[in-house]
C-alpha cells in the first residue's frame, strides 16, 4: 500500500510543509550560533589575560565596600532611633506673636513665645513692656492646653505652634512643585 495522504493532506504538501519547517529551524539555528559567538568572544575578552585579574579583584573589593555600607547603614539606623527617642522630649514647635501690649506704646515690643514638644506639651512665656517696666509671666502647656487664663496673644503663640508642622510640609510641598516645573 502506497501512501497518497497524511492527516488528510496529500503527501506532496506534507513534504512541502516539512522542507520549509526545517529551513526556518536551519535558519533559527544559524542566527542561535552566531549570536552565542559573539557571546563567547567578549566573555572571552572579558576574562582572559591581566584584565580578568583586574576584574576580579575589582569585583571582590566593591563586595567588600558593600559588606562596610550595610554595616554602617545598621548602625546609623540604630543611632537614628535613639536619637528620635531624644527628639520626642524636645522643643521642637515654636510660635512667636509680638505686639503692642499698651495703647501708648509702639514697636511691638511684648511678645508672647510658645514652645513645645512632639506631644504638645511645654510652655508659652509673655514678656510685656511697658514705660515702666518689663514683666515676663510663664504658663504650662500640657498637650496642647494650658490650665491658666491665656491672654489672646498666648493663645495665638500656642496655635502657630500647634500648626507649625502643617506649615512647614505646604513649604517643602511647594517647594518640590517648583522644582519639578
């Protein structure tokens, strides 16, 4: 019995089909090598001679230099937390109002200054000036509030305080748009 078709098809398309499958692999394959030579040459330029010696002690030197930047990265970031431990029972927030505590006189001398901590805790100190005299007068500040009878200018040194903060990050925000345009 003579073969006259192949999954349906006649044999001479078969064979057909066949001889081009095997041209585009040859030409797959020829491509595959040629590609791989060129590989193997700068691998080769790469490795070979006094250069590969070069290379390698490069290499395990910059290994080396990684191994001391992560060691010091651990050591910074433990002295980072224990200095942010500090910082929290620091004054960090400030508020500054200055004004005119008397009618008859003039330059803003008084002031009233608040200074607090990341807990908003600390102290808001007035000092009014008159012709007189000075007088300076210190309130505690417990989160935020104070238990004495604030003057308005204290309290408005106690809320620039409170909001510094949220000043500062519009600042740094702005100032990032501005370097993107």
């Amino acid at each position: 019995m003579i073969l006259t078709s192949v999954f349906g098809m006649p044999l001479e398309l078969v064979l057909v089909i066949l001889i081009l499958l095997i041209i585009i692999l040859f030409v797959g394959l020829v491509l595959t090598f040629s590609k791989l030579q060129r590989i193997s040459r700068k691998y080769y330029t790469l490795t070979s001679g006094k250069q590969a010696r070069d290379l390698e002690h490069i290499m395990l030197s910059r290994f080396k230099e990684m191994d001391k930047v992560k060691a010091r990265m651990k050591r910074f970031s433990k002295e980072h937390r224990t200095f942010q431990g500090h910082l929290d029972s620091c004054y960090n927030k400030f508020g500054l109002v200055k004004y005119d505590a008397f009618d008859n006189m003039a330059g803003e001398l008084s002031y009233s200054l608040a200074l607090l901590n990341s807990e908003n805790s600390g102290f808001v100190i007035s000092s009014m000036h008159s012709k007189e005299g000075c007088f300076s007068y210190a309130k505690e500040v417990i989160k935020g509030e104070s238990y004495l009878a604030l003057s308005n200018e204290e309290k408005e040194a106690i809320s620039k305080a409170l909001t510094i903060d949220e000043e500062i990050q519009k600042m740094v925000d702005e100032a990032e748009q501005e370097d993107v345009m």
